[in-house]
C-alpha cells in the first residue's frame, strides 16, 4: 500500500471519461489513499453526473467550494481529469471573475506541497489563469497544443510529463501512465 495516508482529490462534473474516472476510483485506494471527488455542489447535498460515452452516472457529495486552506493542506494531490469536466467546472456566471474551480486550483498551485495532475483536456481549467503553468514542460491533448503554447507553456510531446510539483498526460487514455506517476511520486514524498 504506497499511499496509506495520502489524500488525493479529483475534479469532477458531467461529460467526464468514465474509463479514466473507474480506473482512479479503483486504482488510487488499491495502494491505500483516501480518493475524495469534488465539485461544484451549487448548494446541494450532492448532484449526480453523466459520463461522456455511456452516460454512466456518478455521485459527488464533495464541494472543493467548502474546502478552506487548512483542509486544503491536508489533500497530497489535486487531479484535472479529462473530457469535459474542466470546460464545465471554468463557467462564472461573472465573466470579469474567474470561476470557483479555477479559484480552487490556483490555491493548489500556491502550495508546492499539493502534487498537481491535468490531463488532457484538463488544462482547460487552467487557461482563464495562464500563469500557473507559463513557462513550465506540459503534455496535452494533440487538440489542446495551441492552448498551451498560447498560455506560455512548454508544450513536450510525451505521454506524461513532470515538472517539479506538476504531472500532465497527453490524453484520458494515458490515464494508467499518469496515475502511475503520481503514484510514484506520492509514495517517494
């Protein structure tokens, strides 16, 4: 069990990859840690999502809304999944701020003890706040390439990519080779 102990978050909200989300709802507590998936709760107890392919539903009962700093300091990695979650999660209802969820992961990218993971078309929650990942290596889906380097980035082409407290995968069907490397890189920490 490599992660006993750790805590990992995962965004989530319709329109998601249902084979990348099964694998990490397997995969993650299969080496011990504590998988929790947050998301926008809009005032809910919980809200039930749609996958992209099979409209599989999934339940979320966590808001990454109520988490304050402590609680987010306890969490040893925040994932971006693929698909459409991240297009979903970056709406405001005020164009002039940027959404809840981007508030949330500019908070993660403040602490380099929070292991960051976007994979594929997760960086879309990044591009409403570029300079989180200017000037660092990043992979990304082949439809994202123009994203990245507009967002000042270091586009690499490999599957899966680290840079200090950041790992990013080409697409969800890396999925496996990018939790692997967190893996790893949790149970070195």
């Amino acid at each position: 069990m490599k992660l006993k102990g750790k805590k990992i978050g995962i965004l989530i909200e319709s329109d998601f990859y249902e084979h990348e989300i099964w694998y990490y709802n397997y995969r993650f507590p299969e080496e011990g840690a504590e998988l929790n998936f947050l998301s926008r709760l809009w005032g809910q107890p919980y809200l039930t999502f749609k996958g992209h392919e099979y409209h599989a539903p999934f339940e979320c009962h966590q808001s990454f809304e109520d988490i304050d700093d402590t609680e987010l300091k306890t969490y040893d990695a925040i994932i971006v999944p693929s698909a459409m979650v991240s297009d979903r999660l970056r709406y405001t209802e005020d164009i002039t701020k940027l959404s809840p969820a981007v508030e949330f992961l500019k908070r993660a990218f403040a602490d380099k003890n929070i292991l960051k993971g976007i994979i594929c078309h997760g960086m879309w929650l990044v591009s409403p706040a570029p300079e989180l990942v200017k000037g660092r290596p990043v992979t990304c889906h082949n439809n994202l390439y123009g994203d990245v380097v507009n967002m000042g980035a270091k586009y690499t082409n490999e599957d899966v990519v680290v840079d200090d407290d950041l790992v990013t995968g080409r697409s969800g069907g890396h999925a496996h080779l990018f939790a692997k490397k967190i893996i790893e890189i949790l149970a070195e920490n």
